[in-house]
C-alpha cells in the first residue's frame, strides 16, 4: 500500500520516480458490481489484491491490515481493457522501406513517456497489442504492454511473457507503399500473395541450410555456418510457431488467400485485423480456427473498405470466431466500451458477450488470456472501475489499476500529467503543425508527400 | 645560407616574449614562411606557479619544464633550463589540459551537393541501398576526413581542450575515431592515435533501409552477428585453407573485426534517455564493447547505466529556456521559476490559458534543472565519466561547467572529468590527463581558479606548442555615441548547419518584406511575420515538406547568426554575412 501510495504521489507530482519493472500492488476493492466477463455479474462483491495478483472474490471478505481500500459501492468494475491493435508508446510504427522488415520490432523502440499511455488508461484500457505499421507486406514484430505509466524504463512497459507477435499487412497499403511508390513488387494483390510465399520459401531454405549446418558440424568441427539472417530467422520463427500473426485485411477474397498460404506453409494460429469483409467468411475462419479484430463501424476511408457493415462483429462471434474491437487509434482507444456496447445495438450479443470483444478475446488473441481478460483469482490485477455500467453511454472510466497498482484516478488528475517536458522548446508551441497528422497511426513513417501525390486519396488504416 | 638562418632564428628569440603572433606558426603570405626555419625553442619554464597537478593534487608554489613537447619536469623546486622560454606564474594556475571524449572538431560538415535530393530520390529499391547511403561506411577512417584549418579546433582550445576523441560525421555507422591534438598544419601532424573507436549512433538513412530507429538496432544485430560469422569463417580458413571456401570480403562486415576481438570499442552518441535505453539493450543482446557519449537525460537512467558498467562521455550542452521565457520573466532564474510550479494545477476552463502557460514555463524550469543536475548525479551514483563537446557551443562550455558545479558537481569532480578521467576512459591516461613528468606537454594556464567566473585562461599548451589566449575583441564602440540601429535590409547568404551537411540559403529583404531562397526547397519563398526589434531579427516561413518554419537571427554589423526551427528534423544553426545593402 505504501509503494502503491508513493507511486500515485510520484504521478501526481509530474515526477520521472524510477520505478522497476514488475511493481505490484496490494488493494482491496470493496463492494462493487464486478463484471468478470467469465463468471457473470457478481453484486456487491469484494476483490482482494495481493501483490498484483487477484487473491479473492467473493462477498464481506475480510480487510487485511494496512491495505489501502478501494469503496466501489454503486461503481463497477470490470477487466482492464485491451486494445488488440495500437500504435502508442513507440517511436517508430513503419519501416516502409522494403515488403519485408520482419527483422525490426517495435518492441525496441517503446517509448513509457508517451502520454497517450495515461490516455488510454482514462478509457479503462490496461494492455495495448503495439504494432508495426501497415505498410509492408510482412511488417515487424509487435508488443503486448501494459500500461504501467510512470514507469520511465521502457522495459517496464513490457508484457513479461507474452507471446510474440508480427504484422502482415494485405491490400492497398502495401501496394500504394512498394508498388506505386517504389515501382516495387508488388504492384497488385496476386504480388503481395508471392511476397508471402516467396519469404516463407526463403525461410524453410535458411532454416534447411541451418540443419545442414548443424548435421556437419558433428563430424566436421571445421564445417562454416551459412549466412546468418536476421529477418530469416524471425520468419522461420514463424513457420516454427513460434510468432503469432496478426495481419491487416480488409477483403474477403484476400482473407481467403492468406488462410490457404498458411495451410500451404503448415502454420496454424493467426489473427486477422480489420478485416471488414471478414463476416462474408466466418465459417472458412471458424473452420481453420482463424481469430478477428474489427472497428466496430469504421469504414469508406479507402476504396478496399466500402463494403462493411457494423454487424460484423456480432455475425463472426455468432459463427463461432473469437473476435475482438479495436481502436488502431490514440484516440479511439479512450472509449472502446463505446465501440463494444455497439455489438449489442447491431446483432444483439449478450452483456458479457459485448465485454468480451474488448477483455477476454484480445487476451486470447494475443495469447495471454491465462493472465488477462477477466476477473477471476489468479489473474493479474488488472482492473478498470466505472461510474455505471461500461456499456451505458453515461459510463465514466474513474479509476484504472494494472497489477494491483492505481495507475489513473479521475479524483486526482491535475492538467500536466506528462512525465517529462522538453526543456527548450517555448511552451506556446507545444501543439504543433503536423503533430496531429497521421501520427502513430497504420501509415505513419510512409512518406506521406509522395505518397499522397501519387493517389490524391487520403489513406487511413 | 648559414648566417642566414642564425639571424632569423635571432631575431625570432628577441621577438619572442613580446610578440606571441610572431612564435605561432606565421600566416602565408603576410609574413614569410618560416616552416623551413627551426623553432627558437621547444623548452618552456612556468614559473613559481599555482600548479594543479590532478584534481586534489596541488603544488601551491612550482615550476613546469617542457621539453620536445613532454612534460620534463615538475616540482616545487625544479631549475630553469638555460635554453628555455621563461613564463613568470606568480599569479597563475597551471592545470592539465582539457580531453574532449567526442566530437567532430577537424572534421568539418561537409557542404550540401545541389544535387544530392534527387539522387537520393533515384535509389531503385530502397529497401537495399547501396551501404553509403544506408549510412554504413564503418570502414571509414577519421584521419582522411580531418581538416587543419577547421575553426572548431582554435576555438576548443580557447577554453583549454588539447586533446580529442574525434569521429567522423554521418548517420549510423560512420566511421572509426581518432585521438587528435588540437593543433598542427596538417592532418597528419593533428594525429595522436589513430583507430580508436568504432562510432556509432541511432541515426536512420533518408528514405532508404534503414529508415527508423528500430531498422537501425535491427541492422546493427544483423550486421554484428553476421560479422561474427564472417570472423569465424576467416579464422578457420587462416588456420588452414585446405577445404574451405574463402571467406567473402566486405569492408562494412570487416570494420567489425576489431570490435569483435576486443580491440576495438564501439561509441555510442545517444542523444536522450531513450537511446540509452536502446542502445543498452542492444549492448546486453550482442555484448561488444561499448562506450557512452552524449547522455543529456541521462538522470532518467541512472540505475541502468551504472549496472552496465561502461565508460560514460557527459555532452557539455545545456538546454536553455526558450525566449519567450525570458523575455516573459525578466530573466528570472530557472530556480524562482521553478518554485513556482504547481503540480496539482487543474484550470477550471479552457479559456484560462495564461494561468497554464506560466505553469508550464515552471514546469519547464524545473526540467531543465535536471539537467543541470545531471553531471552531479552521475557523480554521486559513482559513474567515472568524462565529457564530450559535440553538441555544446564552445562559447558556453565554461559557463555550462559553472552551472553543473552550481548544481552539485564538486569542482574536483569536473576538472577529473575534463582531465584525468577522460584520459582513463580513453585509455591515454599513462601520456595524457595530469602534470607529471613523462606525460604530454597539455597544459591550461589560468589567471585564477579554473571554475571561477572572473579566471581567464592565459594559455594553452598543446603537446609542447604554445598558445596565447587573448581576450575575444569587444565590439567596438562607436564614435558617436549611440550605435548604430540594426538594418535588416539587403542580400544575406547563409548558410544552416542541418544533419545532412550545410545548406546554402539566400535571403533578400526590402522594407517590410522579403524572400529566402535556399538548395534545400524547390521554390522562393516569402518572409511571413517579418520583424526586426534592435538586433533581433525574427520571421517565418511556410514550406512544403516542414510546415511553419521560424527563423530568429541576431544582427552585427553586416552578419548574423541565429536558429531555425525545423519542426520535425530540429533547432539548426545559422549563420549569413550581407553581400549587399543596406544603402548607406
């Protein structure tokens, strides 16, 4: 409790306090309406929190001693949101200067001052899937956080454990990128297929002549490795399994093609994004196990995602595909309960339905669903707690705690919450020109001039 | 022929104590080359001197000897050679001198090519550039790139720098460093040690691999664990080539062969806090040997740094406030400012902007003392470091010092950091750091303690040659009493330090308006919010590429000197000389 209060004293005082990786608290949050997404609605329940962890659910537990108590009477509390598609709290989103840069990640470029990581959690969202940009076929590696803000160590920000993740991205982005841009492959559809197979072929040889390596070097100590190649090897990774894909789609047809590619090269768990025409196939994605992150009515940016519709989440969940809503935006991401209760307005799904496109879903599609995504003993202390029931458009986010450790509170939340400042630059500048423009967005990185000179249309994700 | 030369070299002994011009190396031109002519003497005496011989170590009333640029002796009681130029020290401060543990001083930016945009432009798949263009030419060697006549180097050693870690210009791998003596004719006479460093930093290519920081770490590790391979393969085949291919050569794989032997470390320039971080999880990844240098933000990291355990090189530069800031506060100190910071600030309407500026000006304050804290807190968590001039303006580096100590540095603490700890760090600390006999003649002599604001550096010894430091000319008053007001009005050519080379901008000002025309735009450009208050010349432009971009200029005479704000690529310098007008 009392590291817990010295941290809210440090946010609150606009402090850089160096705290470690893996700060957990200890809370007890008393009778509130507990959603776990899991297990129903529990009334009036208590949750106690021992170092970071969920250690009891239940009705008048007993307060342990010296525990700083949350009273949630007439609050709700729900599972700390997850956002299953983000570009916040890094650098660099693309490298869009090749098809393939499975090599890079974003993960080593995180950035824990970045304020829009104290944004999100005023939106109740705890974990962000950080993602490479969509400008190339095969992007790089993304990064599962959690927003443990304050922290100023970007590996701090990091989700110790959680699977690996890449990027693919399908459709217009890449080929604008590569082949209108560049006069690069490719330069349609059936070229973005080939950049596919082509690397994964280059992969299964790398990884063959690795073996071969490996066979000679027990009879012959003087045996030369082969090349060695960092974007081969994350690749072979992922024919190994070892990398989830996450991959950026919009069209039916492409969605298809990309599920027979991975039959072909034996890979068996992917997650597509977007992916607005992906409810003209969900029994091909529940049939191969495929998984769906979508807006919730996000569409016409672009002329790959005119034909969309906002039952789309609610028709994948119905046919049995684990589908989540994201946000793909700094801003968004602040009300993704918003976008969740639209799946009970189009399609009907239940309460616990509704919350699970935003909880438990995201955690399975990022493979950390053992840790996150609902309110049950054992979990990580990730809680988001509301002023009314989180689907209810009065709804306020006022307090989010990620491991046990209050990390946002409405009650105390002064206007400069910024970890740090530039020490130079006059203050009235602060917003500046561009600052705002396709910033941490799919494309950013691309360069924007010529690109836009080149289609006259504006580009979103 | 003779004769000849014992009267020059006479009349060269006689002039010697009164005309310090006479015993630097003479200009071309105005007076005759004396190049073939031997020196009058390379033994000098300080005298009865203050002597500072390493930080804590003082001889409050000694003699220096200097002999063939070699400290030959030193000591409360050392004689006077016979043959030596005698300087009387009675009231001067003998330190060693100054070791700046990286800069680019010698090796001037290169001048911007018209041509260089579209060329870059042209790159037929920018996802393999040809390595010069990725910013790879880590078989560079600074000493090609070194130039005698670079300005940077005289005025380093005005403030008492005598030696320097100096690496060459460019973006992620740019080439190996150099130790170098801030003096010579040539480049070769500026050499004191040469393939010292492998220099590195996070600065991605232009519109080619690698584009982004992250490119830059990933292509590091694959450049680093290929040149691994690569190593391996040519140990084997010089063991014995029978059976084996020969290893492929490539000079950028190469460069990193000394790395991976140990004999060679890789320095880093990090910018911020967030390139340490970077960079020292890329150091635990691969494992090389590794030295720091530039660490402004450094106080967010230092639990990290001191786990790592690597020499450190602290930027002199220091952020200043911003004008309007100053102009705002009456020059009120950062640390008033700063108490006036209110944490819990919460405006009740959006409307109430003033009430939040001047919060956030405090606020402002306040991080900029963290900076000025830095040095100290370094010190306090037991960092050895020393200090690097890249990105400081020579002309401030002494006040910086002051302010560092005001904040907490022991004065020890920074002339180690200047002197004797740099030369550890470095690796030269048996030729270089103290005033012990056997070492380097590098010497800074001082009216007064070296940290004190009113002391002035007299001279500068480097490697045995003698520097005389003289005041910087004051601008000179005119007759008529009041100064002349600035004018604004004619032809400026200018020119903007950018991190891509110079740029050649030209501005034409009439009246109330004017234009700027520059090789980095492709079009003339109209001056928006010209202004000039005194000597402040301020105005904007509107570009393509970079939005609003604002321009303040300080006016003398017929030059001036200023920033421009780039938003996106940065604060850069600028420097114009008027090439016509104003009518007078």
């Amino acid at each position: 409790m009392l590291r817990a209060n010295l941290l809210a004293c440090c946010l609150l005082l606009g402090l850089t306090c160096t705290v470690y990786a893996q700060q957990k608290g200890d809370l007890f949050i008393r009778n509130g309406t507990v959603l776990t997404v899991t297990n129903g609605t529990l009334p009036n329940t208590d949750i106690l929190i021992r170092n970071g962890k969920i250690a009891a659910i239940g009705q008048h537990l007993e307060v342990p001693d010296g525990i700083e108590v949350i009273d949630a009477t007439g609050l709700y509390v729900m599972p700390g949101i997850i956002d299953a598609h983000s570009h916040i709290a890094i650098s660099n989103v693309n490298e869009a200067t090749n098809p393939v840069t499975a090599e890079v990640s974003v993960g080593d470029v995180l950035n824990p001052y970045d304020i829009r990581i104290y944004r999100a959690l005023a939106g109740g969202v705890t974990v962000s899937h950080v993602m490479h940009g969509s400008a190339n076929v095969i992007g790089g590696q993304n990064e599962t956080i959690k927003h443990r803000y304050g922290e100023t160590d970007p590996d701090a920000l990091r989700m110790e454990g959680a699977p690996r993740t890449i990027k693919f991205a399908l459709g217009e982005n890449p080929i604008r990128v590569h082949g209108r841009g560049h006069n690069v492959t490719p330069l349609s559809r059936m070229g973005v297929e080939f950049i596919i197979r082509d690397a994964f072929q280059k992969a299964q040889r790398y990884m063959e002549a690795w073996e071969r390596y490996e066979q000679e070097r027990k009879r012959n100590p003087r045996a030369v490795p082969p090349p060695y190649n960092e974007r081969l090897e994350v690749l072979a990774d992922i024919l190994r399994g070892n990398i989830l894909i996450h991959c950026h789609s919009y069209r039916a047809d492409e969605i298809l093609m990309l599920l027979r590619v991975l039959k072909d090269f034996g890979i068996r768990r992917v997650v597509f994004q977007h992916a607005n025409e992906a409810f003209k196939v969900a029994p091909e994605l529940a049939a191969f196990g495929a998984m769906v992150s979508v807006f919730a009515d996000w569409w016409a940016y672009k002329f790959e995602v005119y034909y969309s519709t906002a039952y789309n989440a609610a028709i994948l969940t119905r046919n049995g595909v684990i589908t989540s809503i994201n946000s793909d935006s700094p801003e968004l991401n602040r009300h993704l309960y918003h976008e969740a209760a639209k799946a009970i307005k189009y399609g009907g799904l239940t309460e616990d339905e509704a919350l699970a496109l935003i909880t438990i879903n995201p955690a399975r599609q990022l493979g950390i669903e053992d840790r996150v995504g609902s309110i049950e003993v054992g979990k990580d202390a990730d809680l988001a707690i509301f002023s009314a029931h989180p689907l209810s458009i009065y709804a306020v986010c006022k307090k989010t705690i990620v491991d046990g450790i209050v990390r946002f509170d409405a009650d105390r939340d002064p206007d400069d919450m910024r970890l740090r400042v530039d020490p130079e630059r006059p203050v009235e500048l602060a917003i500046r020109w561009g600052d705002h423009q396709h910033h941490q967005r799919c494309l950013e990185g691309v360069d924007l001039i010529a690109f836009l000179t080149q289609t006259l249309q504006s580009v979103q994700p | 022929m003779q004769l000849r030369r014992f009267f020059w070299t006479g009349l060269f002994l006689v002039a010697l104590p009164y005309n310090v011009e006479a015993q630097q190396r003479p200009q071309q031109g105005a007076t005759p080359d004396l190049r073939d002519v031997p020196v009058a003497t390379r033994t000098y005496a300080i005298t009865n001197a203050r002597i500072v011989v390493a930080p804590g170590q003082e001889i409050p009333r000694g003699t220096v000897v200097l002999r063939n640029g070699l400290i030959e002796a030193v000591g409360p009681d050392v004689s006077v050679p016979t043959d030596a130029w005698v300087l009387e020290g009675d009231s001067l401060v003998v330190y060693a001198g100054f070791i700046d543990g990286l800069s680019h001083v010698g090796v001037p930016a290169p001048r911007r090519k018209e041509n260089q945009e579209p060329a870059r432009r042209r790159v037929e798949n920018p996802g393999s550039p040809p390595p010069e263009l990725a910013g790879l030419t880590p078989d560079r060697d600074v000493r090609t790139l070194l130039k005698a006549d670079d300005p940077a180097i005289a005025k380093l050693r005005r403030i008492g720098f005598t030696m320097a870690h100096v690496v060459p210009r460019g973006r992620m791998l740019p080439g190996q460093g150099a130790l170098i003596f801030l003096r010579g004719q040539t480049p070769e006479e500026m050499v004191y040690q040469g393939q010292v460093s492998l220099f590195a930093q996070l600065e991605p290519a232009q519109g080619v691999y690698p584009a982004t920081d992250m490119a830059v770490l990933a292509r590091f590790r694959q450049l680093y664990r290929e040149a691994t391979r690569r190593h391996q393969h040519a140990t084997l085949y010089a063991a014995n080539p029978q059976g084996l291919q020969p290893p492929a050569y490539d000079p950028v794989h190469a460069a990193f062969f000394p790395v991976l032997e140990g004999r060679l470390p890789v320095f880093f320039y990090v910018e911020e806090v967030l390139d340490i971080h970077r960079v020292l999880a890329l150091h635990r990844q691969l494992n090389f040997p590794l030295r720091l240098a530039g660490l402004s933000g450094s106080f967010d990291a230092l639990e990290q740094l001191k786990a790592s355990n690597i020499p450190l090189f602290l930027t002199l530069d220091l952020p200043e406030a911003p004008r309007d800031t100053i102009r705002a506060t009456q020059k009120l100190s950062d640390d008033s400012l700063a108490a006036r910071h209110n944490t819990y600030l919460h405006v009740s309407s959006y409307q109430d902007v003033s009430a939040e500026i001047e919060n956030l000006k405090a606020r402002q304050a306040k991080e900029r003392i963290k900076y000025y804290e830095t040095a100290a807190r370094m010190h306090a968590a037991g960092l050895r470091f020393g200090f690097s001039t890249r990105d400081a303006d020579p002309d401030k580096i002494l006040n910086n010092l002051r302010t560092m100590i005001k904040y907490g540095l022991p004065q020890e603490a920074a002339l180690a950091a200047l002197t004797i700890d740099a030369a550890r760090l470095l690796g030269i600390d048996k030729a270089a750091g103290t005033i012990e006999a056997g070492k380097l003649a590098n010497l800074v002599v001082t009216t007064g303690p070296l940290f004190e604001e009113k002391t002035r550096i007299r001279y500068v010894f480097v490697a045995g040659e003698r520097f005389e430091i003289k005041e910087p000319a004051r601008p000179s008053r005119r007759d008529e009493g009041e100064p002349m007001p600035a004018r604004a009005e004619g032809t400026w050519s200018c020119t903007v330090d950018s991190p891509e080379g110079s740029i050649d901008t030209t501005l034409r000002i009439t009246g109330q308006s004017g234009t700027l025309s520059s090789s980095a735009i492709p079009r003339e450009l109209f001056l928006e919010n010209l202004r000039l208050e005194a000597d402040q010349l301020s105005f904007s432009v509107t570009t393509d590429t970079y939005g609003r971009v604002d321009a303040r200029l300080t006016l003398r005479g017929d030059t001036a000197e200023g920033t421009i704000d780039v938003p996106g690529v940065g604060v850069l310098p600028i420097h114009c000389t008027r090439t016509s007008g104003p009518e007078r």
